[in-house]
C-alpha cells in the first residue's frame, strides 16, 4: 500500500510485478509450506497477481473488482471475471484460489446501486469466485454485522471480512471462514506503521478465548 498513487492493470509497469515475485518468493522460503499464503497487486492487477502467485507457490489472491464494475480513487475498476479466470487456466493455476471484493471498500458503488449485496454475492458465486471479501467504506472500517449476517445466510462459499477486525470487534465475526487484519496490529493502529507484536499476541489470545467459549 506504501507504493501510492495507484495504477491500474493498464498501466502497470514490469518493475511492479518482478518486485513482487521477488518479495513473495522470499517470505514463501520463510513460512512454513503447511501456512497457506495469498497476494493482492493494487489497484485491481488481478492478473498479474495469479502471476506471481503461480511463480511464488501461494495459494490465493485477492480480487478487485471480480464482478460488477465501479468509481475507484484511482479510476474506473471493470470486472474481469471472465479474463481472469481463463488466464488463470491458460498458465496452469487453477489450484489458486481466487476471494473476491464485494462492493468494496473506498469505492463508489453508484452505478450498480440498484444491485444488492445479496444478487453481488450470488454473481460473484455463479462466476465461480473461491469466496467473497465483505469490508467497510475504508481501510480501517469494520464491516456491517447486519450485511455480514444477509451474506452469510444467503450464500455456500466462503465468506471473509477484509477490514477492521479489532480484539474488541472479533466476536462478532467468529462464524466468518477467514478474517484480514491489518491497520489493528499496527503501532497506533495505523495500516502504514511498524507491527505491534504485543497487539498481535493479545487478539490472537482473545480468538482462541472466544473460539473456546463457542
């Protein structure tokens, strides 16, 4: 996220994608195989992302803009379903897994304000998404409990939150398949600060509580 402005696929430049080989391949020799590791390239290189991950051996990526087009602050996201997932046959990488934004975070969702959360789940499943990603408006915003609760009930594959978990928030997403957290285990909470080790031991302290109690 450091790397801003964005840009989008069109004008992504071949450094971007070799640095992000490079980075991947090296945490990939770190961590364990047995830990399943993922890849998202902003501002919706989607493609270049099953890419790198194909080369790195990662198990997924995180998608923008899989169905229904939108207003970014860094342009226009279309979908790209279709494409993606024939690229991702054509080089051989059907074993990684694809989790898919859902009217995501700082985005305008005007121009398909007629389409629910609920019909965007449903397309992003007939398209053959590996699982959906619900956040809030920003980096940062938990997600709504009462839009995670509709999804959850309306829908078979997995469901993520990719925005503000929290220790104290975590309890309200205990029956999600998996949780993003980035800003909270931040020094001040803040995405772009050092990691807070001490932050990162107390939520997943708290997790196992709650996982125990359930």
């Amino acid at each position: 996220m450091h790397d801003i402005p964005y840009v989008r696929p069109k004008d992504l430049t071949p450094e971007i994608t070799t640095m992000m080989t490079r980075i991947c391949t090296e945490i990939r020799k770190i961590l364990p195989e047995n830990i399943p590791c993922g890849i998202q390239i902003l501002a919706g290189c989607n493609k270049e992302a099953i890419a790198v991950a194909k080369a790195a051996n990662f198990q997924f990526i995180r998608a923008e803009g899989f169905v229904f087009s939108h207003i970014a602050d860094e342009g226009f996201t279309d979908a790209c379903a279709g494409t993606l997932l024939r690229y991702r046959k054509q080089i051989d990488a059907d074993d990684i897994l694809i989790f898919a934004d859902i009217k995501k975070k700082h985005s305008s969702h005007a121009i398909t304000s007629d389409v629910s959360l609920s019909e965007a789940v449903k397309a992003a499943k007939f398209f053959l998404a590996d699982g959906i990603i619900l956040t809030g408006a920003a980096t940062g915003d938990p997600a709504s409990v009462s839009e995670f609760t509709e999804i959850k009930q309306t829908t078979e594959i997995p469901v993520l939150i990719g925005s503000g978990i929290t220790k104290d928030n975590i309890k309200d997403y205990l029956t999600s398949d998996a949780i993003i957290v980035g800003s909270h285990f931040k020094v001040g909470g803040t995405w772009e600060n050092k990691v807070d080790k001490e932050k990162v031991k107390n939520f997943m302290e708290k997790l196992e509580m709650l996982q125990n109690t359930h």
